[in-house]
C-alpha cells in the first residue's frame, strides 16, 4: 500500500529538503511502515498539567483532517512520545507512507556495511556506585510507603572517533534481534531515535487489541544448557513474578473498563531476545467503543509500572528524586496510529539517540523491596548489550562515570 500526496504543495512551514528527505520507520511482524516527506510536525505534550490528553487527542484529529484535506486518504501519525506525558512529543504527519514485509527489512539488514566504529570515551549516568545507591534508597522507600515498584534506569554516553552513518548500525539492529519492534525516528534537533524494542504496549485492528508487556528479565548465556537453566530459574522466581504481576495487574485495571472482552493468562510467559529473557504475558481484548484509536489506548496504558513503578505516581515521585537525568524519549512509546484508529505502539526500550559521533543509550531495571543492587547493575549493563552489539565496538576498560552532556536528551524532546 503507498499512500500519498501527489502534486501538492508542502504547507508545513519546514524546509523543502527535510520534507523530501524525512523518512520514518518502524517494523513489526504485524505490519511494517516507512514514509517519506513531512506535512506537519507535532510537539506539543499530550499531558501537560496532568488533566488527561483529551485536547492533545483533539489536535491530533484536527492534524489529520488538514492531512485529508490535502488529498491523503487514510493518513497516519508516527514518532515518538516522552515517558513524561507533560513534554513534548516528536511526532509527524508524513507525506506519504508505504507498508513492507519484515522479509524485505530481513533482506536489507542482511546487506550489511561492514564499519569500525572506535569509542573514544563513555560516560554512564549515574555511575555504578551511585545507581547501586539508588536501588538501596528505593528499597528503603518501599518499607516506609506504599510504593511497590521503581524503574530505575540510566544512560550511557558514548563519544565516536567520527561522525557515524545509522544505516549500517541499524541494519545490524535487525538482522541481530530479527523479532524486535525496529524504529527509525528523525528528530527535529537533527538526532535520531533508533531501537529494537522486545515490548508492545498496544496494538489495535478494528476494535481488537492486543498489548504484550515484559517484566522480570535475565542476561542469556551462550552455553545452551546453561542459558535453559537461566530460563527456568526466571519462569520460577518470585521476586520476578511479583515484579511482572504488579504490571499485569494495573493493565488490567486500565484495560478492563474499556474491554467488553478481556483476556489475560493466569501466569507468564518466556520471551526471548538475543541478550536477555524476560518474563511476558500476551493480553488480548475487543473494545467497547471501536472509535478509540490505538494512540488514545497507548496513552491510557502509559506509563506501565514495567518501565515507571506502582503505584504510578509515587513510583514517578521516587524516580525523580533519585534519578540524575530527565529520561526525554527514552521508556516513552515508539509507533503509529493512522487515520482510522488502527496502529502500533512500543514501548521505547533498547534503544539509542545518535547524533554525529555522540550516541547515548539507555537501560533500566524493575526494583522491588527484595532485589539486590548487584544484580540490578548486571541487569542494564546485560540490557546496554543489544544496542553496543549493533555498533560493533566494544566499551573501553575504565567507563567514566561523569555527568552525561544533557543536551541531545532535551532537544530530543
């Protein structure tokens, strides 16, 4: 399917060469989507004040009626949205937008330039000793409130020789995690967001949804027997089954007023990617009312306690008294929603903002009262592992633990 604007004029108030040049991505095995061109760019947030998004909902129709009018049948929003609702959003109307097969994104992955890229310098924030700080006041928290749950995270920064081109590191990407949500998201700053994100928040087709979230996770071995040793200690583990059933559990709560069908397994899942197992549980529903589109369904459900906490608001009070950094795009939602209501959402994990020769990414860990800082640490260094894998470099020995320069983090937004 290509869907565009022939012999119209560009009325987005951008530059010729961006609207020509722009494309977005994203890949899944249910439909994958690429497009060419900007109509319009959207960054106003979707909850700046914390009174719902029901004016950002509003504007993104009144966005697409001017795309129909413009001669677009069925047009579509793409981006990105922040972790926090009250930031903008890097979101965009394309000119033009076509559906692929993952087959041919396999095919073009496998066309691979091979590149060296040499790390001259990284920076983690916050560093090691700080992060294992963090986890231990977290858990001090929960046995003196009612917090259940934290997502604590942090970034890596990474400083290049030189400038990189994100073909070739997107292209290992996919070819290394072939089952994963793949992205490609121009920001308006110059940076691009990319990722292979293992977590669907939403899914919609008509008035189904479908919503996959992951929570309770272990790094993979490449020893067979041992990596299925690893497998069934997590599918066993109560202290990650607790962590995963607070998620399922409030997407119940969200979910079920919305659902005249709800249906969620009893216990989780395994799901794998090539560094890390987790634990997951595919929840399938039809809507009550079938005009909700997946973007209003999206924000309904986020932020999941699997990359904020739970209760929501404490857990987000606690992440930023801890948390040294603004998170920006990253454990937002990554996806589309087209004109009908249909569309995709990820969850924005396992991912990375390169700009010229600085790329930053991003990992986190679910923190309940009986995790431990040791393995919490283990954790986003086995999760940091998918996007350095795709690079093709390794870190240096000695990783600074300096603050990281903020400024790709805030423009992005």
């Amino acid at each position: 399917m290509n869907t565009s604007l022939p012999g119209k004029k560009d009325i987005s108030g951008y530059r010729s060469s961006e609207s020509a040049q722009t494309q977005f991505l994203f890949s899944s095995t249910y439909r994958s989507i690429k497009t060419t061109g900007i109509i319009e760019r959207i960054s106003f947030p979707v909850d700046p004040k914390g009174n719902g998004d029901e004016f950002f909902q509003k504007k993104i129709g009144e966005a697409l009626d001017r795309a129909r009018a413009q001669g677009i049948a069925n047009p579509i929003v793409i981006g990105a949205i922040p972790f926090d609702l009250s930031q903008p959003v890097s979101l965009a109307i394309p000119k033009s937008y076509e559906f692929f097969s993952r087959a041919q994104a396999r095919e073009q992955s496998n066309k691979d330039v091979k590149q060296t890229l040499k790390i001259i310098r990284s920076h983690s924030l916050p560093g090691e000793a700080r992060f294992k700080q963090a986890v231990q006041q977290a858990i001090a928290n929960f046995q003196l409130s009612d917090i259940r749950k934290a997502v604590l995270s942090r970034i890596l920064d990474v400083e290049l020789a030189e400038t990189v081109d994100v073909n070739p590191i997107f292209n290992r990407l996919v070819a290394q995690n072939p089952s994963g949500f793949h992205f490609r998201i121009p920001l308006a700053n110059g940076a691009e967001l990319i990722g292979a994100s293992p977590e669907l928040l939403v899914r919609k087709q008509g008035n189904s949804i479908y919503s996959n979230p992951l929570a309770g996770s272990a790094k993979r071995n490449p020893d067979p027997n041992i990596d299925r040793n690893i497998s069934e200690n997590l599918l066993q583990s109560d202290k990650d089954a607790y962590e995963h059933q607070l998620v399922i559990d409030d997407i119940r709560q969200v979910l079920s007023p919305l659902c005249e069908r709800l249906d969620i397994p009893d216990a989780p899942s395994l799901m794998s990617t090539q560094a890390m197992w987790h634990l997951s549980t595919p929840i399938n529903g039809d809507l009550i009312d079938t005009s909700m589109t997946s973007l209003q369904v999206a924000c309904k459900l986020h932020p999941t306690p699997a990359v904020c906490g739970q209760p929501t608001a404490l857990a987000r009070k606690l992440i930023n008294l801890v948390e040294p950094f603004e998170r920006g795009l990253f454990t937002g939602m990554v996806g589309w929603c087209d004109g009908e209501g249909n569309g995709e959402w990820a969850v924005t994990i396992r991912c990375g903002l390169i700009r010229k020769n600085h790329i930053q990414l991003f990992a986190g860990a679910g923190i309940v009262e009986d995790s431990c800082p040791e393995s919490e640490w283990a954790e986003t260094q086995a999760k940091l592992q998918t996007m350095l894998n795709a690079l093709g470099a390794e870190l240096p020995r000695q990783t600074v633990s300096e603050p990281v320069a903020e400024t790709m983090l805030e423009s992005a937004e």
